[in-house]
C-alpha cells in the first residue's frame, strides 16, 4: 500500500483481491518483489514531521546477529499531550521477504509526548544476520489522528 492509510475511511482505499501462488509450480524465471518502484525512498537519519506537527527522529540503530533494534523519539511541540503511532515496523529484505509482523500502528500502545516535551522509545526486529540491503516498512500517524502515511526506510547505509 503507498500513500496515506486513512483509519476512519478504510473503504475508501479498499482493493479485494487474492494472490494465489503453487510454489510447486512457479517458473525458475520468477523474479521478486514484482511492483512498481516507489517514488522516495527515505534515510534513516531524515527527520518526519508527524501528527499535530510533531517531529519523529530515529536516534538509535543498532545491528547485531539476527536483531536489530531502533531508537525513535517524537518531539512536541504543542500544548497537549501528543500520542505518534508507528507499532512495531516489519523490515523487507532484499530476498522480497518481510521479516516481523505488520500490525496496526494504532492498536499498539505508545507513550504520549508532554506538551513541549519529547518522548522516546524502542522498537526491535528479527532478521537474519547475513540479510543484505534491509528496508524498513514505517506507517507513522501523519495528518491527523489513525491518518497513517507509509515509508521505505533504506537501512543500507547504516
């Protein structure tokens, strides 16, 4: 899914469709991922301006074995408390397999920024170590509450 994932209109992007595949019978020639490039893709050190015009930071990345694990902090500058959901974001490697489980954003409890405050959290995926050229697959809140916009993080220069 690319561009905005809309909570409270979730028909309005709605697509039905169902991909079956019989890996017994898939050609050798079959290439993955089979999709159109994206149009950005992101940095890990690019900040994202955020709900109620808070400003998401990544401040940590740390790789190590088959884990890594990721530092984030969400800066407020408002008068009232501000909750930025982004869950716990799956990586895609370059194999075209997702690693982690993509939940709703919104059902996974966060701590609230202070108003003119900042908070800051962790988040943690399992990947194989010699996974190459990893992306992170982030849905952050973005124009208003359950607004969800989607980003490819490149992780490969990290």
């Amino acid at each position: 899914m690319t561009g905005e994932y809309d909570y409270y209109a979730q028909d309005k992007t709605k697509v039905a469709s169902t991909l079956d595949v019989d890996l017994e019978q898939a050609p050798p020639t079959l290439t993955y991922p089979v999709a159109a490039a994206t149009e950005k893709v992101h940095t890990l050190s690019e900040p994202i301006t955020v709900l109620n015009k808070c400003t998401f930071t990544n401040t940590a990345y740390n790789r190590t074995g088959d884990t890594m694990s990721f530092g984030w902090k969400v800066e407020n500058p408002g008068d009232y408390d501000t909750k930025v959901h982004i869950g716990n974001p799956p990586v895609l490697g370059s194999d075209g397999i997702i690693y982690g489980y993509r939940v709703s954003p919104d059902i996974v409890e966060v701590e609230a920024a202070p108003p003119k405050g900042a908070i800051e959290y962790k988040t943690e995926d399992t990947v194989p170590a010699d996974l190459q050229n990893p992306y992170l697959l982030l849905s952050i809140e973005q124009s208003r509450e359950r607004r969800f916009a989607n980003f490819l993080i490149d992780l490969s220069q990290k």
